[in-house]
C-alpha cells in the first residue's frame, strides 16, 4: 500500500481558447473539468499501474460526491476531510498554438480542527502503507515546517518518504532528510539560486543533493526528461512523443511511477524509465495528471536510460 498526503486538493478547468490576450474578452472554445490537485494526480496514477494507493485529502459538500465517485472509480481509496469552505480552483488556459497558462487558486484557511484531521487521517495511512508521498502545496493553516515534520514521523516508523513540494516547505523538507525529492526545473533553480536548465547542471544538482544525504534525489526536465542520483551515479532518461496534448501533471505521474517501481523493489535506472513513461503518457492526453496503463506500457521500451556520471 501507498499513502499519499494530497492534501490541497482542486477543482482543476482546463479551458480552450485561439489565443489568449490580456486585456481582452476570450470566448472558450472547449472546457473539461476534473478533480486534480498534485497529491491526486499522482495516487489516481499510482492506480493506474495497478498498485493499491490511498489519498488523503481536502474535499468541500459541493465538490464531495463528484471525487470521491472519481477516486472510487479509478481505484484510489480516498479519506476526504471535509472543510466549511470552498476547494481551491486552478485553471489552465491553451492556445490554439499548444501554450498553456496556468492559474493555481490560493484555496481555502483551514481551521486548527480541519488541520488536525487531516493529519490524524495521514498518520493512521502512514502506518498501514509501505511507502509515502507528500505532495503538492499546503493549505493555509499549516506552517511550511510540516511536511519536514511528516517525514521525521515516516522515518520513525521504518517507511521510506518522497517528497514533490516548492518553496519553503521544500526547503524544510529537505533538512529532514527524505529518501527522495523531485522538483521539477524552476524548483531545482529556486532551491539552489541558479538556472539548472540543461541536463549537465541538473545531473549536478541531483549529486549534490545526493552527497547531502537524499538518497533517490529526482530532478524532472520536461522535453529532456528527468535524471536521478544514486550511489552508482547519475541516470537519465528520455523519450521523445510526436504530439503533446497536455504535459501539466506530467511531473506528478513522473513521481507516481517512481514509487510504484520502488514499491516493487525495481533497480533506480529502471524506476527512472517507469517514471518518465509515465510523464510522457501524460502529456498524450488532454486529462491533467492521469495515465492510461496501456499508454505507459507502449512507451516504456522507447524509454533511453543511460548513466551520464
């Protein structure tokens, strides 16, 4: 079993639009709207590999039926703490060209009594599962030092622990010392105050990170894909798609296919090939952070994995 603390969970609208102007009225073209969220995408993904993975999350009275229909529906057991405000709402607007923009909603101030029930909810998970992700922003309420928090209680209880956040939280994260972090570009160059844009540098970051005590420290790249740092070295993989409809989530089912290759004991270079795979199939689709098992399965043998350092 896979915990995985989502624990700011959205209402996701991906809008399509010619062109976007500021300043100008827009007329939408196509519009889809999904549960999301980076802790969601990433269980619902988990399941989609056939792995048994449990959610926990924020859900409000107008938005409870359609996740928790959409979770059981894809196999994702979901323990929904259920706030007096409204879920946070999070757009993605693409041009006719392909570019999209990206509108994260700031989302709701939990009370001290919604904090505490979403923690009690992630600890009694943690306990019952074999490895755990934090993933994602934190809900107002919650002091950035918590996911460092949640990782010590993981590590006391014998689990393993990976991490996707940013800023602050990210920053903490990384002094309690979990076995795996993945932030993506931007992150990777906030966290260290540089560009890392080019697999060099990122393959770098990742041995630092390794030196500083992360064991499986994973730096995704978009188009150049993602590379990984372990005691052998650094691994890089890479798959080259001829269309992507949507690569936001990409990321999250990156780190799902990551777990899942480590909860089946799979060697790093072969976990990184599982979680590229699973990035990529992603972005084939117009669905926010959400693979199709066949997807993953065709292009894990066009997966390129080599040791770079």
């Amino acid at each position: 079993m896979i915990t995985v603390a989502g624990f700011n969970t959205a209402i996701d609208r991906f809008i399509h639009l010619d062109a976007l102007n500021p300043g100008e009225v827009h007329r939408v073209r196509a519009e889809q709207v999904y549960p999301g969220g980076k802790g969601l995408h990433v269980a619902q993904t988990i399941a989609a590999l056939g792995e048994r993975v449990q959610l926990v999350g924020l859900v409000d009275a107008q938005h409870r039926t359609l996740i928790s229909q959409r979770m059981s529906e894809r196999g994702v057991l979901f323990h929904g703490v259920e706030i007096a405000g409204e879920l946070r709402h999070c757009l993605a607007l693409q041009e006719a060209t392909g570019n999209i923009t990206e509108i994260l909603g700031q989302g709701p101030l939990l009370s001290r009594a919604e904090c505490d029930a979403l923690l009690r909810d992630f600890c009694r998970s943690a306990d019952e599962s074999d490895l755990v992700i934090l993933s994602g922003s934190l809900p107002r309420g919650f002091p950035t030092t918590i996911y460092a928090q949640l990782i010590d209680y993981v590590k006391g209880i014998g689990k393993r622990c990976l991490v996707d956040a940013s800023g602050e939280a990210m920053r903490h994260a990384l002094g309690a010392k979990p076995f795996t972090i993945k932030p993506n570009r931007d992150e990777i160059s906030e966290l260290f105050g540089r560009a890392i844009d080019q697999l060099d540098s990122a393959a770098e970051a990742a041995r630092a990170l390794h030196a500083d005590g992360i064991a499986l420290p994973v730096v995704s790249m978009g188009a150049l894909g993602a590379v990984c740092a372990d005691n052998d070295g650094v691994w890089h993989a890479a798959v080259e798609l001829t269309q992507s409809r949507n690569s936001v989530g990409s990321g999250d089912c990156l780190l799902a296919g990551m777990a899942v290759a480590l909860e089946r004991g799979l060697p790093h270079g072969e976990a990184l090939r599982l979680g590229v795979a699973c990035g990529a199939a992603n972005a084939m689709h117009e669905e926010t952070g959400y693979v199709r098992r066949t997807d993953v399965d065709a292009l894990l043998p066009k997966v390129r994995v080599e040791r770079i350092h």
